[in-house]
C-alpha cells in the first residue's frame, strides 16, 4: 500500500486490504434505515433488518448511505445507525458509514462514527453548490484532517473530478478510493489510470447491475447492489452470474428483472431509494416508509413491483 504500518496510524491500509478482498467475493450492501409509520428511527427494526442482511454474506455494509436516508438523520440517528451495524457485523465484515454535506458538518459525523464502531466513511456530494476542482480536493482534504478513518470518496452529482484532483485526494495518507455514479467511461478509465495501483475503484451507479459489465472493462468490476437490499438472493445471483462467466444467467437477470426495475424506478423521483424500501416492505422486513421529501409509491406501481420481484425471484428460484 502507499502507507507502511509504521506510518499509518488510521489503519487505512489494512482497512483497504479488507474492503479489497470484500468487493472480489461479494456485493456492497448498502442497508435501509428502519423507521416508524410516525417517521421517527426504529432501532429494534433496523437491527433485525442489518442481521438478516448480513446472513447473505454480503462483501462489506454501508450504513447511513444514500439508500439509507443519511440526508434526513440528525446526529443521534446517525449514531444510533452506524453502532448497531457495527455491533451486528462484529469484524465479520468492514463497515462503512455515510458522512457529508459541508465538510465542517461531515466531519461531525466523522467523529460519531469513530465512537461508533465504523471502519471507514464513504464521503458523500456536498450539499447544494456546485464548485471548482480546488475547492472538491479541499472538502476531502478538511475531512480527512479531522478523522483517523480512512475514506472512499464519492463522485456523483455535482461532483466530478478530473484526473489531477484525483491525484491530489489519492496522495492523501487515508483516502483509499473512490465510487463513480456518473457512469461516463472515458471519464472513469483516465481516473483509474491516473490513481495509485492500490486505489480502490467501485460502480456506484444507480441500478449498479445494470452497468456492470460496462464498468469491468474499465477496470472496475466492483459495484454496489440496491438490489441486495430487499432481495439478497437476486443480487447474489447476478453477482455468481457476472464473476463466473455465466453469460446466458446475466441477461436473463437483465432483461427479466433489472431492466423492468430501472424502468419502474424512472417513472418518480426518489424511486431508488422508496421502490427499494417498498420492496423490502413486501418481503416482510422491518424498515417502515420513507421520510419526506421522499414519497412511498403509489398503489399502481407497487403493485407493478410486486409482480417484477416475483418474477426475479422464481428466475433465481426463490419465493417472495
């Protein structure tokens, strides 16, 4: 790694190492943040949900991310989140927690994190502003002067940073790597080229599956699964699929269940994240609505949702 043990008092490269092997053998679970019909955090839910999850033998979890609702949780959520992951996983596998908006408030939740047991954070867009590649390598550079956990960055939105900037942020002793959800390959490949060899690369894209196979070509086979979170056994499935050359499972997966799902998803803002809390509404499991600004489907389309989960389902011989 670029840091020696002796000099790497964040533990990032041994953190790296782990989340390196985890994204060869396994998909990224991004968990739900489990609330009440009131809206208010229901711990006892999220870490029955955050067990069951962890059951399918998922690469690493990513607590308090943007399939989590990190926007809509105050600090105390937040902590209460990242610590019953922790509790649940055990060392089993790395934890990464969410943190962001400016970097002041990021790093607020950088310490949270700390205390509560997270191996890295998963730095996510700033709030609002679009800015200079001066000013996106400075946010990374204030957050990782305010905490010990090594960082992946994550470029999606208005942030998108050219092959200088990732240069800069990569020279940082615990910035370990970077999730792309912009899905611009050329962009992505001078990106790659340009970081260390041990930085760590993952598909961040929406419906990352979809993508997939696009993204190994460019040297990024990792990506993480919304999918895995309400069903463990497609995402799996695809997974065994792409990592075993079974091209024939990969576009039935495709054309049968993930390009109806993107479909679905398209048809509302904010279906990524409230599409794959419904789903996990209908599979039994404790997570409760979204919190506002985000909007619970409409009876018409969980319906349509229902039906395409029993479809990917019985295509990887499960039952809803």
């Amino acid at each position: 790694m670029r840091v020696s043990p002796d000099t790497d008092p964040s533990g990032a490269a041994a953190v790296a190492s782990r989340l390196k092997d985890a994204m060869a053998n396994g998909v990224l679970s991004f968990p739900l943040t489990a609330f009440h019909d009131d809206g208010s955090l229901d711990p006892d839910g999220f870490r029955a949900y955050v067990a069951a999850q962890l059951a399918t033998g998922p690469g690493a979890v990513f607590p308090a991310c943007g399939t989590g609702e990190f926007f809509s949780l105050d600090e105390e959520e937040y902590r209460q989140v990242v610590t019953i992951t922790a509790e649940e996983s055990a060392g089993r596998v790395p934890v990464v927690a969410g943190t962001g908006y400016g970097w002041a408030q990021a790093a607020r939740f950088a310490r949270i994190a700390e205390e509560a047991g997270a191996d890295a954070l998963l730095v996510l867009p700033h709030y609002l502003v679009t800015a200079p590649q001066d000013g996106l390598v400075a946010q990374v550079e204030a957050i990782a002067a305010r905490t010990r956990l090594p960082l992946v960055a994550y470029q999606r939105g208005q942030v998108a940073y050219t092959a200088d900037a990732l240069k800069r942020i990569a020279a940082l002793p615990n910035v370990i790597g970077l999730k792309d959800g912009h899905s611009d390959l050329d962009r992505l490949l001078r990106l790659t080229l340009a970081a260390p060899e041990d930085f760590l690369f993952f598909n961040g894209a929406a419906t990352a599956e979809i993508q997939a196979r696009a993204y190994a070509t460019v040297g990024v086979p990792a990506y993480s699964s919304a999918v895995h979170a309400f069903a463990p056994e497609i995402a799996n499935a695809f997974f065994a699929a792409l990592r075993d050359g079974a091209g024939d499972t990969v576009d039935a997966l495709l054309r049968g269940f993930y390009i109806p799902l993107v479909e679905l998803r398209d048809r509302v803002p904010g279906y990524a994240v409230s599409l794959v809390k419904a789903a996990a509404r209908l599979r039994g499991r404790p997570v409760g609505p979204v919190r506002a600004p985000l909007t619970d489907p409409s009876a018409r389309d969980l319906a349509d949702l229902e039906a395409l989960l029993t479809t990917g389902l019985d295509l990887v011989g499960a039952a809803l």
